[in-house]
C-alpha cells in the first residue's frame, strides 16, 4: 500500500520525505489555504521535494473551468495529479484530461455508484472519504470494502482506490488489511503510526541496564 501525506505544508512534507515512506502528497484548497502561500509556489515546492504524484485540486466548478485549470496546474511540474471533484462535470473533465494524458484524482467521493463513474471516466484515483462518513454516523471503512470488490470485479478498471479523510490509525490499518491501494494520512496522524507504548517502554529499559553495565559501544570514547 502507498502512503501519501495530506497537506500542503512543506516543513512537514520534507521532514516526512526524509523517512523515505512517502509515496506521495494530496492537497486540497482548504489545505493550500491554510499554508498561506501562493498556489503555484506550493504546488512547486511540494513535486520538488516528493518524487510521486501530487494532487493539486481544481475550483473551477464547470468543465471548460476545471480543463483550464487542470492544464495549468499539470504544467508546473510532471508529477502533478488534477484533483477534481465527483460531480456531473468533474466527470466530463476527468476524461478530457485523462484523454490528454494528464493524471486525474476525482475527490469528495461518497458512494461507491460515485466510484464507479469515476473508474469509467478514466480517473487515476477515487478518493473516498471515510473519517467524513464516520462523522454522520455511516460506515467509511465499508464505503472502501464496496469500491475494491466493485474495481475488482471489472479488472479492466485501472484506478486506484485512495483512501481520504483519514482520521487515525485504525482507518489506516483497515485500508491495508482491504487491499486499498493508497492512504493519504494527515502528517500527525503519520507520525503516530511508528509509535507504541512499550517500544518506548522496552528502549527506556535497554538504555537503563546498559548504563548500569558500564560497558562501551565499540569505537566510543
Ligand atoms: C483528500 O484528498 C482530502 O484532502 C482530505 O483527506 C480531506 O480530509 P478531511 O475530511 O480531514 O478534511
């Protein structure tokens, strides 16, 4: 499974960069909002530093819109992904840019009928949100279960399952153990996945008894 980071702030992105696991980044304008920068600078900054695709959402809301926007959002750098959103026209632009071999991630995706229009018009990801379900009392992690036996039914669907609005560890686990093909976690939420009370509880207890031994690493002073 591949983890993507959402956001768009790029202390964060870097530092998870470092660890070498991230596959990839997802924005969205909220997000870019939040960073307080100009779009394209974000954008840039963000394909410079992960090599993976990074999706870059559109705000235009009818085709023509989305198309022009999407063209100039893939044109700043080649690992760009067009985020457009699951409806009648996000549809339309899906396939016009997929058509012109640009990568499409097709967001606020609610339903799994939602999720099979968007394999159909030839999206690269559906971003299912789950932790938005949860939050009005529906299943998110079912909405996931749906999609994969769906996409797997209809081989010749390509697209990419990315699991959005993750809220906290188990969301990530249950992706795995679905089969989901991303996760796009928030950078604590990331953070949290390496750590467990008695990893630190067992070090804390290595390092003790390795004091009180007196013995030295090789080559230490
Ligand atoms: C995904 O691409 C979205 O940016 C994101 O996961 C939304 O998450 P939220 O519901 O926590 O805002």
């Amino acid at each position: 499974m591949k983890f993507f980071v959402d956001t768009a702030n790029i202390d964060d992105i870097r530092d998870l960069a470092a660890t070498g696991l991230l596959d990839g980044v997802t924005t969205n304008p909220s997000l870019v909002a939040k960073s307080g920068r100009p779009f394209a600078d974000v954008v840039r900054d963000i394909c410079a530093a992960v090599p993976g695709p990074v999706s870059a959402e559109v705000t235009a809301t009818d085709h023509a819109g989305m198309v022009k926007e999407g063209r100039i959002l893939a044109a700043i750098a080649p690992n760009v992904v067009v985020k457009v959103p699951l409806t009648w026209d996000g549809l339309k632009a899906c396939k016009t840019l997929r058509d012109g071999g640009i990568g499409v991630n097709v967001t606020l995706c609610f339903s799994a009928n939602q999720a099979l229009l968007a394999a159909k018009a030839g999206a690269s990801f559906i971003s299912p949100f789950v932790g938005r379900l949860d939050d009005i009392s529906q299943d998110g992690m079912q909405l996931i279960r749906d999609i994969r036996q769906i996409y797997d039914n209809y081989p010749h669907l390509k697209t990419e399952i990315l699991v959005a609005s993750i809220r906290h560890a188990t969301h990530v686990l249950e992706s795995a153990l679905i089969g989901a093909d991303v996760v796009t976690v928030p950078p604590d939420v990331l953070r949290k996945l390496a750590q467990h009370p008695l990893t630190d509880k067992g070090l804390d207890a290595f390092l003790a008894d390795w004091r009180k031994s007196g013995l030295k690493m090789p080559g230490a002073a």
